[in-house]
C-alpha cells in the first residue's frame, strides 16, 4: 500500500503522469506489434481479412485499380474504405505487410492520447487520466481487433477518439477534418458517430453536436450502404433482418450466450460504471444492435473475441468519465477518485488473467515458436514469381498478396466432367497460373477451410487427373504449375 501511495502520488504531477503514459504506450505499441506479427509470421493471419486489405493497399501504392481478387470485386465493393488509400505510402517504405500491422498497433495506441486529454480536459487529476487511458488502451475488444489482423474499423476508432478530443477542446478545424475521415473510414462509422451522439445528448452545450452526430451519421451510413451496392456484384451483403416486436428486439440483445458474454466482457472491463450513464447505454446498446438483431446471417458476428467490439471502448471510456464526473461533483467528501480508479485498473487486469485475453499469450513460449515446416512455406515463396497469378490456402495468402492476381481455394466435393464424379477438389476464381498450398498434417480448419484428409484428398485427386503438375517443393509446402 505505501508504494501504491507513492505511485498515485507521484502520477499526480501532470508532466510526470503523461511522460510515464507516453512510455507506457510505446512499449504497448512494441506489445501489440509482436502479437500480431508473431501470429501472421506463424501462418495463423488470413485472407480475410489480410491478405484483401494488403493486396488492395499494395495496389494503391503502386497506382493499380483496387480490384480484389480475392473477395472477387472492386475494393469499395467489398467495404467503403476510402481512407486506405492514405496507408500506401507505407509500402513505399518497407514492402511487407507486417508494416501494416506494425501501423495498425501504433495507431490505436496514438488514440489512447485524446483520451488522456479529454478526460484532462474535464478536469479530472492526472491519475485519473492516466488511468481510463491505460484501460483504455487495452480494452480487451482492442487486443482483440490487434490480434486478428488489420482492419480499417481501427483507423476510424482513432479518428473518433480525436475527433472528440478535438471537440471538448473547442478545435473547430481539425474537429471537422477527423469528423471527415471517420466517416469515410467505413460504411458502419457512421452508425458509430451516431452512437456517439447519444451520449453527447445528455450533455446541454454539446446537444447541438449530438444532433448532427445522429442525423448526420445515420445519413451516411445509409448512403455509403447504398453505393456498395451499386458497385459490387452481389449488392450490399450485409442486409439486416429486424423484427417488428420491440419486445423480440431486446430478447435479442441477450439471447445467445456469445452475446451475453459480449455484455459481461465489455462492461466489466470498466467494472460496469458506464451501465449508469444513459449515453454509454443507448450507444453500446445500438452498436450492439447492429449485429445482435439483425438476423441468423449476423451470428459469426456475436462473439466478443471479434474485431467489432473494438469501438465499444469509445463508449465506454466517455460513460466511465460521465460517471467519475457525478462521482466528483456530489461526493466529494466521501469517495476518493483515485482509489475508485485503482479499483477499476486491479479489475481489469484480473479480468486479463483470468480470462486470458491476447496479450496474455506473449507470455507463453509456444507462441514464439518459429517452427520448421514455417520456414520451408517462406523458402518456397522466395522461388515463386513475384508477377505471376497464384491460388493458395487461406493462411497462405497474406504472405503472397503483394501481387495482381491472388485466389484463396476452397476445397469441395465437385463433379468434373470426364474426370471425377463426385470428388473432393480444389475450386478458386479466376485462372490462376499457379498452386501453392502446404500439406502437412494436422493443419486447422481455419487454415485450410476443410479437414486434413479431405484437403489431402483434392489435391491428390487434381494431381492425379493432371489438373496440376508438381514444380517444386520444401518439405511439405509445394507450388503446383495448373494445367488448363
């Protein structure tokens, strides 16, 4: 207790509180980098959403047309990420993908500053600051989002965190800049700037802003939907399916266990203090609402392990604030802040222990085993082409998306005319020149999308019809000439 005394104590200097933040989140960067790389370089990361945000940004750095091969469609068909574009400039500077993930890590971490000055902004002692920002920062929805790839959702969370910075502190310019990007970022940030309007509806000298928040945020979603479907060839592919019963649409917040798990992750890592806060409630709740009543078609979606939670930590480090603010204002003889913030920070990092959320497996050495059969797919990879069209495994492709023509494979029972009636194959897209996979056993279906045996099968079967013709092989991984 004494050294946690002299720790407050020490972090209630404002200088020496953000320094000792701005350490604390270049190390986190560093962190969150590792976590990410160690899983792409380990063949854990994917197609989606890798390998189609790394082929498109690869395009634009080279001043390609965005089609992507993979999702089969112009980029801004898939999702409207206008502001990718902007994150070219990285290949230009190291040509590999785990820039981008070393990006994506340094950029949520770069959010967590606004939230330090916001929360400085309203007055609130530098120990407190530095505390909802430090919780903030590893929000297990943002470990996460870090863990499973890159995805633009991170870039607009960065933008909303200083978009509300920018409007606390009365920046008028770069609030209308942020407010831009953010909405560009993502066809779904819009739905989150709404979101955000209704905790800034609760707030009198904001409830201008909250409104064009809401209105303006729906509108863009709303057309921003409506242009993906226009440009790509299956329309929209996220239509949602509402119930009319209003009493129906609340069961469906909490009638899966995914999505009660969701409710307990997200609230408890701020010890529930934002369920007080009307704002956070009708903002998590509508976020929620997105993917828990709108239909079966969204159940991938319910897990609290998805990127997707990432921007509940937006609504929840502004409700948390909301409630420490009555906290000061009515109690001030009697609760200390400071000890209601060491409680909130020795909750969640229990919660990362017990629940062991992704950072937690930087701490286990299996995780940083680089193992043999990893370094014959790299050394296979160095002999392929870099301008030829390849077909590959899910868990392949990031590590050759840095070309035109990529298609990931699916292993299915097929009938091939005067070939094979009823066997397992290999279907892609396309017309593809070449076949990488790797064919050691006890892969995860995640890698391969099917089981060991029946992927083993589709590529004996394609072999053995002459549908593919073996080049060369390193240990188990082998590139395969297709034969047309």
């Amino acid at each position: 207790m004494p050294l946690l005394r002299k720790l407050v104590k020490f972090l209630q200097n404002d200088k020496f509180s953000f320094r000792l933040f701005l350490i604390w989140l270049a190390i986190l960067s560093v962190l969150y980098s590792l976590l990410s790389i160690l899983r792409h370089i380990h063949f854990q990361s994917g197609g989606f959403d890798l390998g189609i945000y790394d082929q498109a940004i690869w395009q634009y750095a080279h001043f390609l047309f965005p089609y992507n091969t993979i999702k089969e469609r112009f980029i801004l068909g898939d999702h409207l990420t206008l502001t990718l574009p902007l994150l070219a400039p990285l290949y230009w500077i190291w040509d590999n993908v785990q820039i981008l993930l070393i990006f994506q890590s340094v950029w949520i971490c770069f959010s967590a500053i606004a939230v330090y000055l916001v929360a400085r902004i309203r007055k609130f002692s530098p120990f407190v600051c530095f505390s909802i920002a430090f919780l903030y920062s590893l929000f297990y929805g943002i470990q996460f989002a870090v863990y499973s790839d890159f995805h633009p959702i991170i870039l607009g969370i960065g933008f909303l965190a200083w978009l509300i910075y920018f409007l606390e502190s009365k920046k008028k310019k770069l609030f209308f800049i942020t407010l831009i990007m953010a909405l560009l970022t993502q066809e779904d940030m819009g739905f989150a700037l709404a979101a955000l309007g209704f905790i800034y509806f609760f707030k009198k000298d904001y409830r201008k802003f909250a409104i064009l928040f809401i209105v303006l945020g729906i509108f863009s979603s709303l057309i921003e939907i409506r242009i993906i479907g226009l440009l790509s060839p299956a329309g929209f592919e996220y239509v949602p399916h509402i119930s009319q019963n209003p009493f129906q649409i609340i069961k469906e917040l909490f009638d899966d266990p995914q999505k009660v798990q969701t409710w307990i992750y997200s609230l408890g890592w701020f010890s529930f203090l934002p369920v007080f806060s009307l704002g956070s409630i009708a903002a998590i709740t509508s976020n929620l609402a997105q993917f828990f009543v709108t239909g079966p078609e969204f159940s991938r979606m319910w897990s609290p392990f998805m990127h997707h939670r990432a921007i509940l930590a937006i609504f929840l480090f502004l409700g948390t604030l909301d409630m420490l603010g009555f906290i000061k204002e009515r109690n001030k003889k009697y609760l200390n802040l400071s000890f209601i913030v060491c409680l909130l920070i020795v909750s969640a990092l229990s919660q990362q222990f017990i629940f062991h959320f992704p950072l937690n497996k930087l701490s286990k050495a299996d995780y940083w085993k680089y193992e043999a059969w990893m370094s014959d797919n790299e050394r296979l990879f160095k002999e392929i082409p870099k301008n030829v069209s390849l077909a590959a495994s899910q868990n392949l492709i990031p590590h050759l998306s840095h070309r035109k023509e990529i298609y990931i494979i699916y292993p299915k029972i097929m009938t091939i005319d005067k070939v094979c009636k009823e066997c397992w194959w290999l279907g892609f897209a396309g017309k593809p020149e070449y076949l990488v996979v790797d064919l050691r056993p006890n892969q995860w279906l995640t890698q391969i999308l099917e089981s060991n045996e029946n992927f083993q099968s589709a590529v004996k079967n394609m072999e053995n019809f002459g549908k593919i013709t073996k080049v060369k092989s390193v240990g188990d991984a082998v590139l395969y000439k297709i034969n047309y």
